[in-house]
C-alpha cells in the first residue's frame, strides 16, 4: 500500500514538473509570435508583386516551348528542300547537252529533274506553312527579337521563290522548256534523217523489187522506239500538238516527194478541159495507175509509220496524223480529179473511162476502208463516198442515154467516100467492148448498184437488151444515110461496106450476142448489095466491048466504041478512085471480079482492034490504056485511108476485119424471111421472095455477062 502511495506521488511531481516546462514554452513562443506579426505582415504586402513575377517567368517559359516545337517541325521540311533543290540544280546541268548522243538517259534525267521539282513544290509549301506559324507565335507572344524575326520572313520569302521553281522551269527559257525544244529538235531529226521518197517508178516491176523498196522505206526498232518515246514524252507535258505538228510537216513533204516522181501536174488541171474527155483520156488512165501506187504504197507506208509512232499515245492520234498527211500530200487532189471527170459533158466515149475509175476505186475499196475508215478521215472518206457516186450515177446516165445518142446522129451526113461512118465503127467497137470480159462485171456492178439505190431489182437482160435497142437506131441510121446519096452505086457500095462489117463481128462478144441469123443476114445484104453495086456501075462499060457483031464492024465503028469505053472507064476510074472499100478481103474481090470482068473482053478487043492499027497507023492513037495498065488501075481502086477506116484513139480497128471465106459468086438462094434485128424497115414476105430471085438472077446475069 505505502508503495503504491509513493508511485502517486512521483507521478504528480513528474507531471507537475511538464506542465511547467510546457508554460515556459508557451510564454516563449508567444513572444516570438507577437515578434512575428510585423515580419508577417510586411511579407504579405510583398506576396502580390512576387505573385506577377512567377507569373511571368512561367508564361515565358511556355511560349519559348511553343516556339521551340515550331522551329523543330519547320526544319525538317527545310532541309528537305534545300537537298531537293541542290539536285535539281544538278539534273538541269545535266540537260544541257543534246539528246541525240543518249536519248533515254536524257529523258530518265528530264524524269527525274520534274519529280524533284514536283517534290520541291510540294515541300516548299509544307515548310512555309510551319514558317508561318513561327512567325505568327512569335508576333502572338510579343517576341521583340528583331533579327529572328528577320530570319524567318527572309526564309519565306526564299521558299516562295522556291515554290513557283517548278513553273519557271516550264516557262520559256526553263530548263524544262529548252529540254523539250531540244526533244522536238531531236524528233525531226530523227525524221527528217529516216525519211526517203519512194522509188515509184520501180513499183512498176518485179513482187521482188517492189518488196524491196517498200522494205528500205520501213524504220528500224531503235528509230520507232526512239520517236515512240520522245512522242509519250512530250504527249505527258501537253505538247503533243507540237510533236504531231513535226510529224505531219516532215512525212507529208517526204509523201508529196514520192508522188512527184509521177508527174502528177494534171490533176491540178483547168476545169474547163474536163469536157474535151478525148483529150484527156490518157490522164484518166494515168489517174487510175497512180491511185493504185499512192494508195498501196505511199499511203499505205504514212498508215504503219504513224500507228507505229503514236499507237501507245491512242489510235485517234495515230489517224489524225495520218489523216493530215494523206490531205496535204495528195489524196484529196486525186479525188477532185475524179470528181470533175465525173461531173464533166456526158460524152458517150467516157463511158469506158468512168467503168475504168470505178473498177480502180472498187480494187482498192478494202484499202480504203482500212487506211481511211477513222474518224479522222471522215473528209476523205466523204469524199471517196461522193466520187463513187458521181461515177456510178454517170456511167449509168450514159449508159441509158446510147441509144438516143446514136439516134441523135441520123441527121448527119454519111462519109463521101461510102466507107463506114466511123460511128458504125465506134459503136461497134464500143459494144465489144461493154459485152467483154473486162468491162461487163464492172458495167453489171455499177447498175447493180444504181438499181438499188433506187429500191429496184437488177434484171439479167438488161445489158444485152441496151445492146440491141443501140443496134437498131444503127440499123435505122443506116436506112437514113443510103438514101442521102446521090449516086446510087455509092449508096450501095456504102450499104455493102457496112453490111460486111457487120459480118466481120463473127466471133466477136457483140457478134455472138446478136447470134448466128443476124450474121447471116448481114452476109446476105452484103452480097445483095454487091451485086447491086456492080451492075449499076461497071454493066455499061461492058457494052462497047461486046464480041456479038466485032467482026463485021468498020474501022470507025471500032475506034467509036473503043473511044466510048475509054470516056465510060474514064468517067468511072476519076468518080470510084475516091470511093472506098474498107474490108481488104470484100476490096480484093470486087477487084478480082472488075479484072476478070473487063479485062479478057477489053484484051479480045484490043486483038480486033490492032488489026485496023495495022492498016491505019493513025488508029493507034485511040489506044488509050494498055492491058497492063488498065488491070492495075482496076486494082487500085476503093483503096482505105485512115479516116475511112474508122481507127479509135486507141489505134484499133473498129471493125474486126475476118474474111468470110466466100467469093461473091456464091451468093445465098435467099434474103431475109422476117425482120433483121437492129437493121432495117420490116419488108413483106412477098416483096423479099421478088428481091431474092432479082438479086439472085442479076447476079448470074452480071456473071454472064461479064
């Protein structure tokens, strides 16, 4: 117990003794405190402006961070542009040499110098705009650095001249622009050193050589892959016009070049010669070979060159070139030709012409198609279109209208000389010519044609039936011109003449057409009207030198009928030695008959005769012609000109001269029984049978008598 009282005790003094330290403390800390007050108050009077001042450090702080991230994404860029542009300097170095000693490092360098200022454009914009917002950061946070400042509007203001580098290198005198020039300076090179004018006139020759000069024409690989490349590259800087231009220019003189070796002056002929076609039938045909060359060579070359030059550019490009050349080179010239011929006088004779030039512009239709078929040939294939027309429209104008023309010719006069008119000679010719292998298809084709442009069906006969209407205005025209002479021994020898030249169309395209009984009705006028002929002109010559009586008759009476012979052969040698007999065979035996038929009585009498010279040498005088003048000057006679024989301008004769194998003896027993086809008045049955018996009886009578 006392111990726990003890334990008390020491606690209460122990706590007793804290409580005092404590008060100490607190009275020491309460001086402090009232010491304080004065310190404290003058610090918090302080705290505002120290507030403003952190404030601002901070705030400085921040924005030199925000200046700081700008300029770090700014340089990038920069340093970008600046290598960028360095190369760029390089490459334009680079191109100031020609092209033509590396072509495809050239345009690799020209390649590369545009994706460099492609990229520097580019980047010059990015740096700018990160620039910019510098600039607008340090005008935002009142940066007062006049000389940063500086810095970064002179860097601007280089990036802009940097940014339009790209333009300037296109604009006239960049380096861009020069590199270009130089290209389209490199590609006529090309051209103009790879371009040669056809040999044309070599053409003409062997498959072999044509080949060969069309080969020596054609450009190699390496050409077409140089001319290719230059073409895509100016094509991807919008200057193809230029390149095509060059292109154009050069090949369409190399063209013109080749057709110059054709001479080829008369398509740019007067017009007001197209209506003389004779005159210019020789062109046409010239006209009809030289398409067929330009066509197939010269043209055909400019068709290949231009798709192998321009076909990875787009085959528009490739016809547009080709269209242009063909029309300054010469193509449409050709057509106009063809179109004034075809819009020329509708002379008959052109005819043939038109059938040539459109069997010229069918063989090439397949060409045409093909070489001009696109859209950029649309001029030309109009043109082609139309010409084709007017020749068809033309030759079938012509064609219906030949009956009429010939008919149109009745009132002519027929020739002095009784030979055949040469429009019996051309017609006949002409008609041949028409039923020929040659120009039958091409006349069927063309009337096919027209026939269906008018929604009508082509008939089969239709050539033919045209051929026999002509033949009868000729028959009729024939009929006409007889009776315009005054003579009737010429109207008959006019009649026998083209009668056997009618006769010689046997074996001919129109002779077989017209048949067998139509050729031999003509064998029987031809024979009818020689008869004829020699008895109303030599009969009375044989008179006077009858033997009934001879021996009997005075000297006087002897030189009387020998001087009426003379005035009688006289009278008909002057009047006949200007007629003529165009058949050579038909000539030599009428001849072979006068001779056979005058000259034993003229021999006979002339035996009579000297028997009176011998008594009277005066008698001798009345002598006129010896035997062997007399037989020569009979076989002189109806001798052929040219006129006379009826020559086309192609120097043929238009009738086919064949001999009949038959003397005139053999005449036929009888004449027609029903209408000669295309020739002649219908004449009744009765009337023929008196005509063949007369002809038939006066022809023994004649013989007889002769």
């Amino acid at each position: 117990m006392a111990m726990a009282v003890v334990e008390s005790i020491e606690n209460l003094v122990s706590a007793r003794q804290l409580l005092q330290t404590s008060l100490e403390r607190s009275r020491t800390l309460a001086s402090a405190l009232d010491k304080m007050g004065p310190r404290l108050e003058e610090i918090n009077q302080r705290l505002p402006s120290l507030e403003a001042a952190a404030r601002s450090i901070s705030i400085q702080q921040c924005a030199s961070s925000r200046i700081r991230d700008h300029v770090e994404r700014a340089i990038g860029p920069a340093v970008a542009v600046l290598k960028v542009f360095d190369t760029a300097r390089e490459l334009e170095k680079s191109l100031l040499s020609d092209p033509c000693s590396d072509l495809f490092d050239y345009l690799s360098v020209m390649n590369l110098l545009e994706e460099a200022l492609k990229f520097l454009s580019d980047n010059c914009e990015l740096a700018m705009k990160w620039l910019e917002g510098i600039f607008e950061c340090m005008e935002d946070n009142a940066v007062t650095n006049d000389w940063c400042l500086l810095n970064v509007k002179k860097s601007l203001r280089i990036l802009q001249e940097l940014q339009v580098y790209e333009e300037r290198a296109h604009l006239e005198g960049g380096s861009l622009s020069a590199a270009f020039r130089k290209l389209e300076i490199e590609f006529k090179q090309l051209l103009l050193e790879n371009s040669v004018p056809l040999a044309l006139d070599s053409l003409a020759t062997s498959a072999a050589e044509q080949a060969s000069v069309f080969a020596s024409s054609s450009w190699s690989v390496p050409v077409v892959q140089k001319l290719q490349a230059i073409a895509q590259r100016l094509n991807s800087d919008n200057q193809l016009e230029s390149c095509m231009s060059v292109y154009v220019d050069v090949r369409s003189t190399n063209a013109k070049q080749s057709l110059q070796a054709l001479s080829l002056d008369y398509l740019e002929m007067s017009i007001t010669k197209f209506d003389d076609v004779q005159s210019i039938e020789g062109y046409i045909d010239q006209w009809s070979k030289h398409l067929v060359l330009a066509v197939k060579h010269v043209f055909e070359l400019e068709h290949r060159l231009c798709n192998d030059v321009f076909k990875k550019i787009g085959s528009e490009v490739a016809t547009g070139c080709f269209s242009k050349i063909a029309s300054q080179s010469g193509i449409l010239a050709f057509l106009q030709f063809g179109k004034h011929v075809a819009e020329s006088k509708k002379d008959p004779i052109k005819l043939l012409k038109l059938l040539d030039m459109f069997a010229s512009l069918n063989n090439l239709r397949f060409d045409f198609n093909r070489l001009f078929g696109g859209e950029g040939c649309i001029k030309i294939k109009n043109q082609t279109r139309d010409l084709i027309k007017k020749i068809v429209d033309g030759a079938c104008e012509i064609f219906w209208e030949l009956p009429l023309q010939v008919e149109l010719q009745r009132r002519s006069s027929p020739p002095s000389d009784g030979s055949v008119p040469k429009l019996i000679s051309f017609v006949t010719f002409y008609c041949n010519q028409l039923l020929g292998d040659d120009y039958r298809p091409i006349l069927t084709q063309v009337l096919v044609i027209h026939q269906s442009w008018k929604q009508e069906k082509y008939q089969e006969g239709l050539i033919p039936n045209q051929v026999h209407d002509i033949m009868k205005e000729i028959g009729l025209n024939l009929d006409g011109w007889s009776k315009a002479y005054e003579d009737i021994s010429l109207s008959y020898l006019f009649m026998m003449n083209n009668h056997c030249h009618f006769c010689n169309l046997k074996g001919t395209k129109l002779g077989d057409m017209m048949g067998d009984y139509w050729l031999t009705a003509h064998e029987q006028y031809r024979d009818f009207y020689a008869v004829l002929y020699l008895k109303k002109s030599w009969h009375r010559l044989l008179a006077p030198l009858s033997q009934k009586g001879l021996t009997s008759l005075s000297g006087e009476d002897l030189v009387e009928r020998l001087t009426t012979f003379n005035e009688a052969f006289d009278d008909c040698y002057k009047k006949q030695s200007h007629w003529v007999i165009c058949n050579e065979i038909l000539r030599e035996n009428v001849c072979k008959h006068l001779v056979q038929a005058i000259i034993p009585l003229y021999m006979c009498y002339l035996q009579n005769f000297s028997l009176l010279v011998e008594q009277d040498a005066n008698a001798g005088k009345y002598v006129k012609y010896s035997v062997q003048n007399l037989e020569k000057m009979l076989n002189s006679l109806f001798q052929p000109n040219l006129t006379s024989l009826g020559v086309t301008k192609q120097g043929l004769l238009l009738g086919n001269v064949k001999s009949t194998g038959r003397g005139m003896e053999n005449m036929v027993s009888s004449l027609f029984q029903q209408k000669l086809r295309g020739y002649g008045s219908i004449k009744q049955a009765h009337w023929i049978g008196k005509i063949k018996n007369f002809v038939t009886n006066q022809f023994r009578l004649t013989l007889t008598a002769i």
